[in-house]
C-alpha cells in the first residue's frame, strides 16, 4: 500500500484474479455482476484484435485491473470492463442497461459519449474547455475516473500505432487528461501519465533520462538503501516510527525541471525523492524538526501541505536537503491516509466509504470532511454533484461546426451562443442547426451539442430577445441595439418637432442652424450638436419652449401660428407607451378586460416566469407557473392564456434560502449586497446549522424575473455563500 501503484500492462487476467483482487479490499462484496460483466465483454469483443494483435478484451481487463488498483467500487469496475462495447461491437445502450443497472450503463453511456468528442487543442484556452466539456458531460465523476484508467492502458500499449497518432495522443492525454488527474487528485496516474506522454513527445529527451538513470543505477539503489536506513535511525533515536521508501524522481519532473531551470540533464542535481510514512500528523512535524537537525534543508525549498493543502486537497510536508554525501535530495513527509489520498485522490472516496463501515474514522480533517458531507446528502449522485461544482463546472459547452468550443453558462440559448460567435451573428440570429435538427432561438444548449446557427438578412433585435438570454453579452448587446433604435426614433421626431415649431414662426429650420443661432441653446443645455439636440426634445428632455426661448430671432411671445398643435406631436412620442399601460393588472389576461387576477400561492409567480391562467369560481384568474403541479392536475377547460404587462411595475415578494459558511458578519454583508442592488429586503431570519454553516432566509421584494436572478447570481457569487435556491 506504501509503495507506487504499479500500473503495468498485463498480458491476462483472469476472472478469479480479477475477482480476488477486489476482495482483498471489500471482502464481502458481492461479485456476481462484476463476473457477469467479465463474461458479457469477452462476448462482445471475441472476434476483435487491438494494434498489438492481441485479442481487444484484454483492454477492458487491464482497464478494470488499474480500477481495482485505485480501490473503486463494483459498478465503476463493471463499466470499466464494459466501456467499449457500445462504441466498438454492436451492444446498444438498452442491452447494457437490461443486463446490468442504472448506474454501470449511466458510466458506460458517460465513456462512450466522451469517446465521441474529437480534441483539438492548438491553444492552452482550447484546452481548458475540453477539460471542463468533459467534466460538464460525464454525470458521475465515475466516468472520468474510468476515462482514466483507459488512457493509461492506451498510453501503456501506444508503440503498436503510428508516429502520428502517438504524438496525438500523447498530446491530448498531456492536455486533457494529465489536468483531471491533477484536479482530481489522483496523482499515481498523472504522474505515470506524464512519464508516458514525454515517452511519445519528446522521445530523444526521454531515453537519454532513461539511459543516465540506469547508468547511475548501482550507485542510486546502495545511496537509496544507506539513506533509508540513516533516516530511520535517526527518527527511531526520537522514537518516531516511519515507512521510509526512496526513488528516482519521475521523468517527467525531471524534464519539468531541465526547462524550468533551462539546464541540461547533468545540471539536474536533486534526482532522488524519499518519502517518510507517519502515523500522525504531530510525528510528520517531529519528523520535519529531526530532518532538518540532520541535514542543511534547501532554502525556499519547505512548503507545508499540511497546514495549507492543495486544491485537490493533497496534503504532505517537502523539503529538500543536503542529504549524505552532500547530494540534494527532495523528502516527503505524510501520514499513511494523507498518502492513500495522495495516490488516488478522490477515487479514495469511495473506499473510505466502505471502510468507515467498520473502521473508526480516520483523523484527516478532509476525509471526514468528505464523510461528514456523504452522511448530510441522498446518494453518491449528490456527491458527485456538489464535487463538480467544488470543481466550477457549471457551464454549459458546445461546438461551432468548425469543431472550436466555447464556454456559455447554463441555461444559455441559442440566441446567446449566436451573440457569443459575433454581434452581427446574433442579431439576425433567427435560430439553429443542432446536431443536424432545426432549433428555435430560445432552445437551450447542452453539453457536446454541435451548434451552426441560422440568420436571415431581414431578421433584427426585439425587446422579447432579453427573455430568451441569459449571457450578459448577449443582453448588453440588445439593449444596445434597442437603445440605438429608440435613439433614432427619438431623433427623428425631434427634429420633427422642432421643424414645426420654428415653422409657425415664419422661419425654417436650416436658416436658424445656417445663421448658427443654437450656439446659445448648445452652451445653456451642455449639448454638444443638433443631433443630441433632436435626441433630448424627441424623448422630451428638453421642451420645445426652452429651446426656441434661447434663439436670438425668436420671440416666443408672438408666434404665428397657434402652438397647441405642436403640442399632438407629443402624444405620438408616447402613444405607444400608453397603448400597453391601459391594464392595471400585473399580468394581461386574453380576451378579458378588468378581471380580478390573484397570484398562486402554491408556486408564486412572478414577471418572466412561463405562465398560465385558471378561472376560478367567484374569485377571476389565478396565475400558476406552467410547470406547476396544480396546472397538470386541473381541468384543461378553465385554462385561459395570459401574459405579463411589461408596462406595470410592481414589487413581488420571493423567497431566498442561503446556506452559509459561518463567519461573523455575513448577513450585514448580504443585506447591504442585496439594497446595493435596490432591492428591499422584508424579511431576513438567520440560524446557526451545525458544522459551522449558517442558514439565512430572506423575504425580498423583486420587480421581474430577471431581478430575481441578479440577486440570486449575486449571492452566489459571495466568497461565504454555499448555496443560495428560491425557497
Ligand atoms: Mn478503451
């Protein structure tokens, strides 16, 4: 269990071998699926070879093996074996879900949909997006996990293909998956991952380590076994008891190293790694303290993992110090279950699970963390869940028909996946190609959709456009075009305005601008030109009397015509304001005038919300959400369609529960974040939940939907928030 994992390719596994295997970590499993899932892919995969020329099923059974190496549980072992049989002999999904369960063919759908995915990662940016697509589709982490173990199969048995699909491949695994792993935790496979790429990437680099190492090799393994035994003298002197293992370094960080550096092999001088296994955290600083007494530790070369664990929450303590014989060698200290972490990761997961059964729980703050966290939800799928968003994968990610692919939230559309390739792009957006099928511009994306949008020439913005999106680009660059378009109507009817006006003085426009009679009108309004000008009366700004009151030859006191004509002009500016402003209700029932409308209770409605109408006895419509439960219960004959009137403003009371961490002052923070936003908060209730998490519930007064999601995205936003939903 101290040792590396051993990841080596095996030439056959047999399935009492496979089996015994996972016994030796879950006696009492019971076996009979994986069994069944060892019979049902040696089936499927009999008449097929891989490059090597050996029969393909020895694939899956490596792959599996290297599942039970990471101590995972049945159903992921079982997809393990099963991963390639949908994409590569003729099983369909049905077949896989009817011999086995839900959860084996969720994995197995996750792999091959994945598989799917062509990788084209000419920039770091590219790449990235691949990383979270995959992340974003695969539904249990499970999937990775056994993506995982497949590459490094693949990676282990690359030298029966060609040059150029090494290279390929070795890139991609660099790219995609070497970074999983990392984030993931699961540092026994990115670092034989890493190995394996700079293998087919840089081979010539490679070997010569290769070569260099193994010339040393007599030498390193008696300096390996003379500082073994040094070390445990030493802690013994101190009565600490520890597993003390040595190695050469990893290639791969090496060649990091040579780069870093910009040094050649030879300049390489700390090529040696120890590692000290503890039984607690207080020996791993005992341990640091009798080191660094021993031997000069490396200046700048401590870093305490313990105290301040990495994101994948690897935790250990580095030194590096002038060992014996003054060689630099590098020494991990950790404890035996910060080590099974650091090897799998969050694959370590499930196996605590299963040892917590009967095993007292470890002392390692993360791993109960993790327990603690298991205990308070449903099932793994929760966990799953709560670990991809730990990972920020919230977005959705979709291909352009060039094969590019970009980030949107979720919840985006079409319409804003068309603003996000081009502003043009989305303003005659008129819909969507999806994987070959006709889609509106409202449709939502999912991740893997490969997406070519649709415009016309004729097609342009309309107000309804700010429902369908939810990217703020999108929505800034409508109201952008709308703004502009308002701009030039109000342009045009001021100027209108103003053209008539001077007219019933017996003079013209063009004279009064020729005789430059407005520089007194610029200078007393701050405007800049006649533009604004026209701009400031048509939205009525400014009144047509202050403009002609500061024209020289003007005499506003006798006009030649009668001026309450002009006056009509106006209510032409605003007649369309007024014809939606004719309800008084917040929401505009078909067909019925002055009927009383009531708010369901039940579901709460509020602007932006999909809504329907009932009849109901005595007391007018009731509006329900279109998904509410009382809709599908109710007759379809008291249906009646309604909208929301965009014209009627009104404050609507939403319910916001916010789970929290703990710390002092995180409701005067929130209240005052949610007023900033100018929203009035009417209720707040706050309660302390156990294990250090605080729980506030908030009454608050939103105008629209879209306010409500502004809030809502506000809070999530907040450092302390955990989980913010509408109550
Ligand atoms: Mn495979």
């Amino acid at each position: 269990m101290l040792d590396k994992i051993d990841f080596s390719h095996e030439d056959e596994i047999s399935k009492e071998e496979l089996v015994s295997r996972y016994k030796n970590y879950d006696p009492d499993g019971d076996t009979t699926l994986l069994e069944k899932a060892y019979d049902f892919a040696t089936e499927a995969h009999l008449p097929q070879k891989r490059s090597s020329g050996e029969p393909y099923i020895i694939h899956p059974r490596n792959v599996a093996a290297t599942l039970i190496k990471l101590k995972m549980d049945l159903d992921c072992i079982c997809a393990g074996l099963l991963h390639d049989v949908v994409e590569d002999c003729e099983v369909c999904e049905e077949e896989i879900a009817r011999e086995f369960n839900p959860v084996i063919t969720q994995i197995v759908v996750g792999c091959t949909k994945i598989s799917k995915i062509k990788f084209r990662s000419k920039e770091e940016t590219q790449a990235e997006n691949f990383r979270k697509m995959v992340v974003a589709m695969a539904k249990d982490l499970r999937v990775i996990i056994v993506k995982l173990a497949d590459r490094m199969h693949n990676m282990r048995t690359l030298q029966y293909v060609s040059k150029t699909k090494q290279v390929n491949k070795a890139q991609e695994t660099l790219d995609i998956y070497v970074p999983l792993a990392s984030r993931l935790g699961i540092n026994s496979v990115k670092l034989e991952l890493e190995d394996l790429c700079l293998r087919f990437l840089h081979p010539d680099i490679y070997y010569r380590l290769a070569e260099k190492i193994a010339m040393k090799k007599k030498d390193r393994d008696r300096y390996i076994k003379e500082t073994v035994s040094l070390i445990k003298e030493k802690l013994q002197e101190y009565g600490v008891q520890g597993n003390i293992r040595g190695r050469s370094k990893h290639f791969y960080s090496i060649y990091k190293k040579m780069l870093q550096r910009g040094v050649g092999f030879e300049q390489v001088t700390d090529l040696l790694a120890f590692r000290v296994i503890v039984d607690n955290i207080t020996d791993c600083y005992k341990c640091l303290g009798i080191i660094h007494s021993a031997w000069t530790p490396v200046p700048g070369r401590f870093k305490d993992y313990i105290a301040i664990p990495k994101a994948n929450n690897y935790q250990s303590l580095h030194t590096t110090v002038l060992g014996p014989e003054a060689e630099r060698i590098e020494i991990q200290i950790r404890t035996r279950e910060m080590h099974e972490v650091a090897e799998t990761g969050v694959a370590a997961h499930w196996k605590y699970k299963e040892r917590s059964r009967n095993q007292k729980a470890t002392d390692i703050r993360w791993v109960e963390e993790l327990l603690e966290f298991n205990k308070s939800m449903k099932d793994n799928s929760d966990f799953m869940h709560a670990v991809k968003n730990d990972l920020d994968f919230h977005g959705v990610f979709v291909f352009t028909p060039k094969g590019d692919v970009f980030e949107l939230r979720s919840g985006a559309s079409v319409l804003d996946f068309a603003y996000t390739i081009h502003t043009e792009v989305g303003h005659h957006c008129v819909g969507a190609k999806i994987n070959g099928k006709m889609v509106p511009m409202k449709h939502r994306l999912k991740s893997g959709d490969s997406v070519s949008i649709l415009t016309s020439k004729t097609q342009e913005p309309s107000k309804d456009w700010l429902k369908i999106v939810k990217t703020t680009r999108a929505r800034t660059k409508i109201k952008q075009w709308l703004l502009k378009i308002e701009r030039k109507r109000q342009r045009e009817i001021g100027e209108k305005i103003l053209e008539e006006g001077i007219k019933k003085y017996d003079s013209s426009l063009k004279t009064l601008i020729k005789k430059n009679e407005f520089a007194k009108v610029f200078d007393e309004f701050h405007i800049k030109n006649m533009n604004e000008l026209y701009i400031h009366l048509g939205s009525k700004k400014l009144t047509l009397m202050q403009v002609l009151g500061n024209l020289p030859s003007i005499d506003v006191a006798s006009p030649k015509v009668d001026l309450k004509e002009v006056g009509s002009l106006y209510k032409k500016v605003n007649s369309r304001a007024k014809k939606t402003s004719r309800h008084d209700n917040a929401v505009i029932v078909d067909g019925l005038d002055d009927v009383l409308v009531r708010m369901g209770k039940c579901c709460n409605p509020i602007p932006g919300d999909s809504i329907v109408g009932f009849i109901t006895r005595g007391r007018g419509v009731t509006i329900h959400t279109s998904n509410c439960q009382t809709v599908f219960q109710s007759e379809g004959s008291r249906r009646v369609s309604v909208g929301w009137n965009k014209s009627y403003s009104f404050k609507h009371p939403v319910n916001i529960r916010v789970v929290t961490h703990d710390k002092p002052g995180t409701l005067s923070l929130m209240s005052k974040n949610i007023n900033n936003m100018g929203v009035n908060i009417r209720t707040a209730i706050a309660k302390s939940l156990p294990d250090q998490k605080g729980s506030f519930f908030f009454e608050v007064e939103v105008k629209d939907y879209s306010e409500l999601l502004r809030v809502l995205g506000m809070l999530e936003g907040m450092e302390e928030v955990i989980t913010v939903t509408r109550a």
